[in-house]
C-alpha cells in the first residue's frame, strides 16, 4: 500500500484534520544474505526451494553456524525474519544424520505448539525422507491419555508448554527416561515472556529438566528465539543456567514503514478541552478506511469487548460494499482452538482482509505479513508495542502503524513525547530463579524427581541446602545420609502454579444450540466478562448470559438481538488481615504483613450501540474474587501531607503518583517484573491514606516484602530522576497531564 | 453448660491470636490441635516384620521371608491345589484362548512361576518400596518381601529382584505388564540398573478379564478374590493410604501400620496366585451375584 498516500487523502478530510500528533518514517532495509559454512542436507535445500528459500539470511546462517558449532543460542531478530528456521533446520538435519535424537519444543501458548506443529508437518508431509525421521507431536494437557505413550516412545520432536513440562512430563520422568536420554536440543521460543515470577518459575522448570537430562546422560543444546528485549543474553543466562550466544544480526528484509501517533480530537469546547473522541470509533473509521483500499490490517485492541465493539461497528459500516464487510473477523483469547485456526489460516491466504483482535494474536503465531496495524491504546510496553507493530511489515511495498491514543495520562504522554517512543531502550525482563518463595516450591518439585544432594547447588544456587532443610522441617523432605527424599505422598508440581494467572477456565456454552460450547474464558476475568445478564459479543454477535455456574465453571448463553452491551462495574478492596512486622521511620510508619485484595462485580450497565447513551444498569450478587498475599504498607506523615496540600496538590492523588513510582522501582530492587506487584492508595485500614504494595501471587513471592528491609533504597530511585520507563508508569497517576508526569513530590 | 476445658483452651488462643494479628497462625495451630494424637506405642520392625537384613552391591535392604503355613489359616488347603492344579492335574483351560504366557506356566512346574507385586510411593512412577515376591520351594509356597527401609535403599531392593528374576522361569503379576514391571523398570532406569531379559509374563488381569469379565461386577483383584476366592478382607489397608503409611514408617521408625501393608501385600500375592489356579482349572466358578 501507499502509506503516505493514505495518511495524506485521510487528513485531508476535515473530520480528521489536526489528529496526527506525530509520524515517524522508518526507513526500507535490504535482504542480507549469508553462505551458511555448515552443510545443509541437499534433502533439506530442496524442501526449501519448494517453499521459495533459495538463500539464507545472515542472522540463519549464523545461528546454524553456531548451532553447529554446539553453542547454546538465543535468536533475537524481528517479526517475520524467519526465526523458526534457525532452530528447525538444525533439528531436522540432526534427525537426518541420527534418527534416534530427540527434540523438544517449549512454547509459552498451546496456540504456538499446533501453529508449530503444522509447520513440523509440512516439512514431513513434503518428502517421505524427511517423514521417516520427523515425527513431531504436540503433548500437552489437551493430549488424549491414549496417545500418549505412543508420542512419549515415537515422536522425534515433542512441543509442549513450561506448565506441561512442570506437571506432567518431568515428575513422570521415568516414562521418559529413553526420550530425555537421547534429547540432543531444547528450544525456547518467545523466550521474552518468561519473565517476573513465571520466568523465574520456568528458569527452575528447565534447570530441572536438565538435572534429568544430566542424570540420564544426555546434554542437549539450547536454542532459544525472543522478540526484541534489552537483555537477552541476560535473560536467557538466568533462565537456561548456560552461557548463550547472541544471534542479533537481522539480515531479513523489510519495507519502508511510516508509524503514526494519532490522537483523537476534542469534543469539547476550546476553553475546557477534556475529553477527547473515543479512540474506539477511530479505530472503527481507520480500518474502514484502510479496508477500503484493500490493506490488509490488523487492529490490537487491549480489551475483549472492545475487540468485539469495533469489528461489529466496522462490518456494519462497510454493509452493502461488496464483499468487504465478510472479509473481518475479529480473534482473541476465548475463541475455540478451531476457530483461531481458521481465522489465522484466512488471515494468512488473504482471503480475510481484517482482524480486529487483543494481544492473543501478538506472540508469534504466522499470518503473513500485513499491510497496516491500529494500536488502540498503547500496549503497556514498549516491547509489546513493537511486537505488534511488527505484524505489519512488508517486505516489497510499505506498511503502517498507527498508535491510538486513549485520553488517558501514559497514551496523551507519549503523543507529547514521540521519541520516548522511538529512542527508548525496550524493556529489561528480569527473573530470579533464587528467590526463595519460588525455590521452595521448585526444589519440591526437583526432590520429588530426584533426591536433592549437595551437588545441586550448581543447578540451584547456594539457597538449596537451607531451602531444603526448611521443607524438611515441615515433613516434607527428609535427609538421609546426606540427600533429600521427597517424603510425603501426591506430586508437588499440582501444587505449585507457575503463572500468576490461574489457567482455571469457564466453558461458555448455548443453551439454544444443544450445549454446545462456543467459548471459553479464564476464571478471573469470567465475573467481568460472562456476569448474569451480561451480553457475550461472539464473533460480533450478541449473547445473553442466563447464569453463572461458579462451580461448574460454566457461563449458560442465548442468543438474543439486544441493541446494546453491557459494562460491569468493578470494586476492589485490600483489607489487612495480619501485621506482621512495623517499623516507623522518618518518612512514616512501614508494616508488612498479610492482606486480602478482593475484587468483585457489583452491577452492570447496559450501553447502546452507537451512541454509547446509558439505557439500564442493574446490580449483582456474584462472589468476590480473593487474593490472599503479602504487602507492605507505609503511612506518610500528617506533615507531609499537609506540605503536598499547601503546594496545591490533592494528597491523595499525589500519594497514587509515589505509589506508580513505587511500583515501577521495586522491580529493580525486587527482581521481579511489573506486572508480578500492585498498589492501592486506602485510608480505610487505617483511617489515614496509606500506599500499599503487594505481591500478585498467592501467598506473596517476598516482593513486598524486599522493599520494606530496602526501604531507604527503594524512597531513593523513586526520587531520583526517574528514569523514562519510570517516568510512563508514574504519568499513569489521575493528575492532569498538564502537570508533570510524576506527581513525584521529593520522598 | 461448661466448656469442656480443651475448647476453653482453643477459644483462648484464638482471642490471642486476634489480638495479635496473627490469624492464620492461629488457623493452623488448631488445625493440628484438632487432630489430637493418641501417644502410642512405638513398634520396630523387627517386632511387626520378622526378618533380616539382607544386602547386595547395591546396598542393604529388609528382607522378610515366611512360609505361608505362617501366615493363613487356609495354608493348607491353597498349597494342595496349587501343587496339584501345576502339576499338570485337572487341566482344563482352553490352550486356543489363553495367552502364550499362561500356557508356558501350565507347561511349567510349580516352582517355575515367581510371584510379583509391588508397593510404591504413589502413581507417578515414584519410589518403589517394597517388591513382594512368592514362589514355591520343596512343596510350601514362599513370600519373600522386599522391603527398602528408606528411600535410599530402593537399589537394593530392585538389584535383589533382578537376580530373583533371572532365575524365574516365569512371572506372574496382577495388572503387573501395565504397573509393576513397568514401574520395576523405570525405577531401575532412574538408577541405571540393568535387568535381565523378562521371562514370560503372566498378567492375571489380561486372563481374568478375558475369562470372567461377563460374571463379575468388575475385575479388580478385591472384587474377583470377593467372588471367586471367596474371601474378604477385614481391616485391610487402603491402596491409597499405602504411601502416606510408608513415608510414616521412614518418619519415625514406627512400623505399626506398616504391619498392615504387609499383610496387604501377602494377601494380594495369595490371591493372584488362586486366580491363576482357577484360571488353568478352567473350572467356571458358581458366582452369586
């Protein structure tokens, strides 16, 4: 497409002029191309001829080299630069020159694994040479138990997920035992989303793997793939426990592409300039535009409703013109396996022109590559944010980004400050597989699979030995001459949970077409998404839930022609259960200890289509969702508050700006990831305001707990100039955004 | 009404704890409070489990050898028709139908077939613990039990198999193909032992369902014992309990409800081998149902 072009005919019109806050051109890039020194099978060169690879580029070679080599390597090129073949070549090649290697494939989505699998099969499907040695299967916990021991004895390529990996493959290693022996190579993909508590968890779930590898006498290579990040070689060193090699020499292709920050215009008059028109209906109008003229797009969305909303809107605006209204579809987590296949499949043949979709279509799953990308909303990273820009990108003509600003303090700061954008570092992903919390549950896990000696410490840090011996304490573990037994009956792996998130879903089933289940959704956004009365867009058509089996875990829908949707109205709560430990400081009484955050939807609103005009709303009764965990919590002084008071800040607001810049440093001094810890400003606990600071896993993870004993430290970075990664999290405050982002009045 | 002074106790320590914010531990303390434990008197091993320690490269084990004129009331009765039914007396089976392996015990002698039953640690190929085995020696069947007294003697314990194995001409297991020769081997994998080629296996499961899956409610071991040993167990050990009853054992060297797995054990060893004297008979059994 003409990228320029359209951004010109666009804001020509008047509805659209003065929105483009900013566009950035970047810039076309050449193919480089590399001999690869490392012979490929002539089988393999033929295979991929047929598939129009006639050369390799530089960064395949030389991650083919390495592999080769018998480096263990991480890959960190762009979306589409064709990362999958740096790790299948090598792996169907060791297959050519010994069919009795295994391979296993770790993916972070069952989605990735069949995407995978189908491209495995592809390649067995083309020559009966190459079918002889290439079995590839998906186990994961979808897999029938019958099949099982027929893929734990026959495939050559396994692809699972950590979660499968953690529960169901390494406590029944002795199932196993010949595969683990003749696994020669491990591959990590998408290795960018092991971070924060997860990726610690799956830092240890691999470590574990190679105990078992190592005990049955096998060393298999890793080679791991990862969107762009600031710390690869960091990361991929903390999660595989080996020294990688960098591959981050990009030599695919790419188009020229022109990204454009777009910010919705004021509704109101001049003076008062508050709120601005939805960047929703924007997105609507630009992808009717773009559907138009043929592009092809992709829009991200950040919630599923509004995924829904804007490919309802759009396929009624483009009614009557052609073909173009059945050539959308929209895709996000909820639908059906087969029908995301379907809908990447048509995405992929072009014979889908549009996908309105949430981030379940960011990681990378193929759909070719696109013409144009709407962000609605920033992603929340900067790393997300190219992710999903990278969906368009054509090699040979141009593509286009455009990023949708919500009126809302970190979107409107990025239309000011385009190149904290386009110059920020991405973001740092941080896992620390020696945090004590995880390691107590991991090393139960490592025991249960093999008696825990001294040795282990080079698997597990210098912590094993303590950690052990207070799981032992418990009748855990017992030590007898010198190892530690798993000492108690059930697998401890059912008990620990490696994602923050449990994978707990609801079935959404139609009661008007035999109980047939149409969807599914996770158990803690099911009460905001699948509430009695609630309207379940599907594919744009409208649900009624008639009721919420909380414990059968199943939403019961009907069909229904409402002209409206339906909003839930959420309240949440972090109520003190136990206090733990207080220190009063200079700067305020600290406690730690344990709190219960609790959130629950209370009522709904029904909203007209179109006009967005409030129709109803009533309330409900559903059950409050609980988070048991660990905060820390501290209550600045009456003087301070007084002082913020006196310098023309509301306090409390002032204090939820300290309480993002404290949620954005703790990281650092934590080691954990963003999204692992949450705050709230409350004053009813304690009848003063007071920040709190939690873990978001159950129990705690000692986050919080780690900046309450490094308080002084933690009070430092946030006052310190705040970093710009700082800076986005804390203009995330209610201020005005006509006030500097941080309300980061000095700790 | 008075309270009784153990809850008045409880009650007082909840108020504490309340007041010192400190709920959950206080949860937890009644928790345990509320399973009072009995004192008991410790049992060691040698007094539930007459036997001796026994050893091979692989370390030392407990092994428990007893006669079953020891052990059952009906000792008598069993042996007599096990010798004769492998003896070759009162064949009836149908050859065409049976399994190789059963027709390879048929043409074997009494002392051929070795017994096998397994005690484990839990289903996910953990620790195998204990390997009851029995076989028929000078005219009186045998148990011999294989007991790891903690986990670290499981080598032991699956090396002492290997060697009674290699001189088996066959085995017979209940469901022992699909759990305990399969777990034998994981186990021996995991501790890179190596065993012997496996003689030919009879699995009185396989032969069972084939024979009476249409008489019986189902064919799991208690239910054909039930109907066609007629026996039942009183007091018997839960399949499910076995492991927590172990991982107690190594805890504190109580040997108490080991006692029970044991006997558990024996008796599974008993049954199968009745089952499979039924089996060659080829007597069909008068089932009341």
């Amino acid at each position: 497409m003409d990228a320029r072009l359209f951004i010109r005919e666009i804001t020509a019109e008047k509805r659209y002029r003065d929105q483009v806050a900013h566009v950035r051109e970047i810039p076309p890039r050449q193919a480089v191309y590399a001999e690869c020194r490392r012979e490929i099978p002539e089988l393999l060169w033929g295979l991929l001829r047929r598939q129009n690879i006639h050369r390799l580029y530089r960064h395949q070679a030389a991650a083919i080299e390495a592999v080769a080599d018998g480096r263990d390597v991480v890959v960190v090129t762009g979306t589409a630069s064709g990362k999958t073949l740096c790790y299948n070549l090598p792996v169907v090649s060791g297959l050519l020159a010994d069919p009795a290697g295994r391979a296993l494939y770790i993916f972070p989505t069952k989605a990735l694994a069949q995407d995978q699998l189908g491209v495995l099969q592809r390649w067995a499907g083309q020559d009966r040479r190459i079918a002889e040695v290439l079995a590839p299967a998906v186990y994961d916990g979808d897999t029938p138990a019958h099949n099982r021991a027929k893929i734990r004895s026959g495939a050559s390529v396994v692809l699972t997920n950590p979660d499968m990996l953690h529960v169901g493959i390494l406590p029944y290693h002795g199932k196993w035992h010949q595969f683990l022996r003749r696994l020669r190579t491990i591959v990590v993909d998408e290795v960018h989303s092991y971070r924060g508590i997860f990726g610690s968890h799956v830092a240890c779930v691999l470590r574990r793997l190679l105990r078992l590898c190592e005990h049955y006498g096998s060393r298999p290579q890793i080679v791991c793939c990862s969107a762009t990040i600031a710390n690869p070689l960091e990361l991929t060193g903390k999660l595989t426990g080996r020294e990688m090699t960098l591959i981050d020499n990009d030599g695919s292709p790419r188009g020229r592409k022109y990204f454009v920050l777009w910010n919705p215009p004021f509704l109101d008059l001049p003076g008062e300039r508050v709120s601005r028109r939805s960047a929703n209906v924007e997105a609507v109008d630009l992808l009717v535009e773009l559907v138009r003229r043929r592009a092809q797009t992709i829009v991200f969305t950040r919630a599923r409703i509004v995924a829904e909303l804007v490919y309802k809107y759009a396929r009624e605006q483009l009614a009557g013109e052609e073909d173009l209204a059945g050539r959308i579809r929209p895709y996000r987590g909820g639908y059906l396996p087969m029908e995301r296949r379907e809908i990447e499949q048509q995405l992929f043949t072009g014979r889908l022109l549009a996908v309105s979709a949430t981030n379940a279509l960011e990681l990378g799953i193929d759909v070719g590559s696109l013409d144009a990308a709407i962000l609605v909303g920033f992603p929340g990273t900067i790393c997300s944010t190219w992710q999903q820009a990278g969906r368009a990108g054509r090699t040979a003509s141009d593509s286009l980004v455009i990023l949708l600003a919500y009126n809302d303090p970190v979107d409107q700061y990025l239309m000011r400050h385009p190149d904290y954008l386009f110059g920020a570092a991405h973001e740092h992903a941080i896992v620390d597989p020696a945090n004590p919390y995880i390691l107590a549950g991991q090393l139960s896990c490592a025991c249960f699979e093999k008696p825990l000696t001294a040795e282990d410490e080079a698997w597990f840090g210098p912590l094993v030995g303590d950690v052990a011996q207070a799981v032992a304490d418990d009748g855990q573990m017992k030590a007898i001459d010198g190892r530690y037994y798993w000492s108690c009956s059930g697998n401890p792996a059912t008990q620990v949970n490696l994602r923050t998130i449990s994978q707990n879903n609801y079935a959404i089933v139609n009661t008007a077409d035999g109980h047939k289940t149409i969807g599914q959704v996770d158990a803690i956004s099911a009460p905001e998404l699948v509430y009695p009365q609630a309207v379940y867009l599907h594919e744009g058509e409208p649900y009624i839930v008639s009721q919420l089996d909380t414990e059968g875990k199943i939403a019961y829908v009907e069909p229904a022609k409402v002209d409206y949707y339906t909003q839930p109205v959420l309240a949440s709560q972090c109520r003190i259960t136990a206090t733990r430990e207080q220190r009063p400081r200079p700067q305020g009484q600290t406690c730690i200890g344990d709190v219960d955050v609790t959130w629950q939807t209370t009522a709904f609103r029904k909203v007209k289509y179109y006009t967005m005009e409030l129709v109803g709303q009533a309330s409900l009764d559903l059950p409050a969702q609980t988070l048991a965990t660990a905060a820390m919590w501290w209550s600045p002084p009456e003087a301070a508050r007084s002082g913020l008071s006196a310098a023309g800040y509301n306090p409390v607001e002032a204090l939820m700006g300290v309480r993002n810049l404290m949620l954005a440093a703790l990281p650092s001094i934590a080691m954990c990831d963003r999204r692992d810890i949450s705050g709230v400003v409350d004053s009813a606990n304690l009848g003063t305001p007071t920040v709190f600071v939690y873990d978001r896993y159950p129990g705690g993870v000692g986050f919080a707990r780690k900046g309450y004993e490094l308080f002084d430290d933690w009070l430092d970075i946030c006052s310190a100039r705040p970093s710009t990664t700082t800076r986005t999290w804390a203009a995330a405050t209610p201020c005005p955004t006509s006030r500097p982002p941080s309300c980061c009045w000095t700790c | 009404m008075a309270l009784p002074e153990s809850r008045r106790q409880k009650l007082d320590m909840l108020i504490r704890s309340l007041a010192a914010g400190k709920i959950k531990q206080a949860e937890e303390t009644l928790r345990a409070a509320g399973r009072p434990k009995p004192p008991r008197k410790l049992l060691a091993l040698e007094e539930v489990a007459p036997g001796a320690e026994a050893s091979n490269p692989q370390g030392a084990f407990w092994l428990i050898r007893r006669r079953l004129a020891e052990v059952s009331p009906e000792a008598p009765s069993v042996q007599k028709e096990y010798l004769a039914v492998l003896r070759g007396a009162r064949h009836r089976f149908d050859e065409m139908r049976a399994s190789a392996a059963l027709c390879h015990v048929a043409d074997g002698q009494p002392e051929g077939p070795l017994f096998l039953d397994v005690e484990t640690c839990g289903l996910a190929g953990t620790c195998v613990f204990m390997i009851g085995l029995m076989s028929c020696r000078d005219g009186e069947l045998v148990f011999d039990q294989l007991l790891a007294r903690h986990y670290g003697q499981e080598p032991a314990i699956l090396a002492a198999f290997a060697e009674r194995m290699a001189s088996a001409e066959t085995l017979v297991s209940f469901n022992g193909k699909a759990f305990d020769m399969t777990n034998i081997r994981e186990r021996a994998a995991f501790h890179g032992l190596a065993l012997p080629a496996e003689p030919p296996h009879c699995d009185v499961l396989h032969e069972s369902r084939r024979r009476w899956r249409d008489i019986v409610p189902d064919c799991r071991l208690q239910t054909l014992e039930q109907y066609l040993c007629r026996r039942r167990r009183v007091g018997d050990v839960l399949g499910s309990e076995i492991p927590d009853v172990y991982h107690g054992f190594v805890a504190d060297g109580d040997a108490t409800r080991l006692k029970s797995v044991l006997h558990h054990n024996l008796l599974d060893l008993l049954t199968t081998a009745q089952l499979l004297c039924l089996l060659l008979t080829g007597e069909e059994p008068c089932v009341d149902l």
